[in-house]
C-alpha cells in the first residue's frame, strides 16, 4: 500500500486530539499484521486512545526509530472549503486535516515500514505513533515509559514535524501555566472599597510583559530561531459575572516557550516574586488577595548538536546541505533527554500550513519524504 493510499485512510479518521484514536491504530496494527509486522497497543486508561509500536528487522540491535503523533487540531471556527476529513487531490496538492501535521509523514513511514517488512534488515526499524502530542505532547509518556523498560533503545530517532524535509536540530521547550487572582467582590458603586481580581491580574500582566521585554533586550539569544530569545506569552484570560460586580476571581492561562540555554523554573521563580510583591501591600486590608502561579504541563526542548551522528546520518538520507530549528514543540526533546536517544526532526511540508483551514502537503513533499524512507532502508539493509 503507498503513501498517497495510506494517507487517505488516515485523514478519514477525524482523531482531534478531544476525540478517540483507537479505530486509526487499529486499523494501522491490522495493516502491519498484513505485512506480517507485529505491534504494540499502548491504551491510555479510558482504552479510546493508544500509541503504537512496532519494529521490523532483528532483535537485539539498536535500530532508527520513525516518531509521529496521529492526533489533529480542531476544524470547528475555520473556514474549509474542501472536506476536512477526506482527501483532495487537487493542483499538485493533498488536501486535508492533518496532511501537513503530521498524517503526512506517517503515511509514509508505514508505507516505507511494508517496504522494509520484505527486505533483510541488519538494522531494525521502529516505528512509534502517539495520541495527544497537540495538548501538550501528553500520549508519548506511556510509550516512553515502555521504552525505559525495553533491553535495547533505538540508536537514533527521526521526529516528522514538517520542515520542508530539512534536517532540524532543535525546537524550544514549552511551560503551560496558570495565574489565578484572588481579589474580594463587591458592588460597583463602593468598588474602591473591593479588591479588583481583574486589576490584580492587569498588574501581573504588565510583570510578564516586563519580563520579556528583559529577556528580548538582554537575554539569550540564538538565531537559529525565528524569534531568536525565550518567549512569556499570555493566550487566556477570565474573569468576571457582570459590569456592576467587582470581580473576586480572575484566571490567566500562559506558556513559556524557552530556549535550551534558558531556565524555565527561574522564570517562574521570578514571576511568583512579581506576583507577590503586587498582593502583598494589599493585605493589611484584603488579607485574601492573592495571585497563585502553577504549573499545569511541560515538555522539554530539543537541541541535539549539529555534529551530532544521527544529524550527519539523516543529512545524508534526504542529501541536506545544513540544519535548521523549528519554533513549534515536538516530541523529540522527550525521546532526546528521557531516553538518550539521539534525535531529529525532518518531514515534508511546512507549518505554514499546519493548523489552518485547506491544510494540504504537496506531491512534491511526499515525493521526498518516500525517497528518504527508500534512502533509509538500504541503509538499514546494508548495516547502515
């Protein structure tokens, strides 16, 4: 089965990361037991969402692992004018959520793992699809898991995030944080004798902009990216019932995304001292006034050196000249510092087109991608 074929089939699973991915890894395990490949459901614990692994070749020898998650963001609110979860096959492009981000890739590493199901390997193949990387990079921690556990780790990974099939190094790790407000309510009309949440969290505001002003001016810095420093960006914000109400409560959802030479706990130290010198000359009044900063999900960044093995290895599979790194989050950070599993990441298409509506990945794309997973198993054939 080939990868235009195979992509078909998986874009016709609607697996948004809200929603269950079992029937796609189902279908994926059913198509490897056709090629006489075994794998290995790993089901999260309400059993609707699993990982898969599966390896072809001998047992024993450290192999190349091909990583991709097979969760997709939401449709809803985007204005698609071809059929989201169906593939469209128009101009030279495919057409559908998720073709970019990542179905794309996965496509192709199954095709090329029935490929390889047909050779004499002397160095295995993995390959490991996951759930919920889109929330966080969240499903892969079982698969992790299983892998501490396992004899013998892969001996290099290859992360299929798009990148236009160039060789990425390295992406920023990422924080998801929450500052709650805690004021007293109180009618509008006395509100000087309320303490605003909403004001409290203006004030916190203003301390993660001035943080990151800091870090923009003097911080690190490293121009591989495309916003080259460490990054505080505040997404949500709420508070609240009604304009004649002071609000007692206001809630702030935000995220660092940091650098390799950063540390993320130190910005958040540094914000909690920010949040407490703003409530603490309101207590002798408010004695509740408060603003709680906590930590709701992380996962570390990737930053594997440009002279590392498994950079010259895949540079030599697609024929890249140099490197490059990607603003987004993989799941490559995790493989890299919780396994020790040296890690790239290369998949065809771009995020340009990840996450909006018309996602497509072209031929071309696929094209290459398909001649990278060829270039890899006559490696994998011959010994690497």
């Amino acid at each position: 089965m080939n990868t235009r074929a195979i992509l078909d089939k998986l874009i016709a699973f609607p697996t948004v990361s809200s929603e269950p991915n079992i029937d796609l890894m189902q279908w994926v395990s059913n198509l490897l037991a056709g090629a006489g490949v075994s794998s290995v459901l790993i089901p999260d614990a309400t059993g609707k969402k699993a990982n898969l692994y599966a390896t072809v070749g001998p047992e024993g020898v450290p192999g190349v692992m091909l990583s991709g998650h097979t969760d997709v963001v939401p449709v809803e609110g985007q204005d698609w004018t071809k059929p989201p979860f169906r593939l469209t096959d128009e101009g030279g492009r495919l057409y559908g959520r998720g073709t970019t981000d990542m179905k794309g890739f996965v496509a192709s590493a199954l095709s090329a793992t029935l490929r390889a199901a047909d050779r004499d390997l002397k160095v295995p193949l993995h390959l490991a699809l996951s759930h919920d990387e889109e929330v966080g990079c969240l499903g892969v921690r079982s698969l992790i898991a299983m892998l501490e556990d396992a004899p013998i780790r892969p001996a290099m990974c290859i992360v299929g995030e798009p990148t236009a099939m160039q060789v990425a190094t390295g992406n920023k790790g990422k924080v998801a944080l929450r500052a709650t407000c805690t004021g007293r309510e109180g009618h509008s009309a006395l509100a000087p004798l309320a303490l605003n949440a909403l004001h409290l969290a203006a004030d916190f505001l203003n301390a993660i902009r001035a943080l990151q002003a800091e870090i923009a001016d003097s911080g690190q810095h490293d121009g591989d990216y495309d916003v080259p420093y460490t990054t505080i960006h505040a997404g949500k914000m709420q508070g609240g019932v009604q304009v004649n109400i002071v609000p007692n409560t206001c809630v702030i959802d935000f995220e660092i995304r940091s650098l390799a030479e950063d540390d993320p706990d130190a910005l958040i130290a540094r914000l909690r001292e920010a949040a407490e010198a703003i409530v603490a000359p309101l207590r002798a009044d408010f004695p509740e006034a408060a603003i709680k900063v906590e930590r709701l999900w992380d996962y570390p960044g990737l930053g594997t050196p440009t002279d590392a093995g498994v950079v010259n290895f895949v540079k030599g599979l697609t024929g890249a000249n140099g490197t490059m790194k990607v603003a987004f989050g993989t799941e490559g950070g995790l493989f890299s510092q919780a396994l020790g599993i040296p890690t790239v990441i290369c998949g065809p298409g771009s995020m340009a087109q990840g996450h909006k509506p018309d996602e497509y990945v072209s031929h071309e794309q696929l094209a290459r991608c398909d001649a990278m997973m060829d270039a890899l198993i006559e490696r994998l054939a011959a010994g690497l």
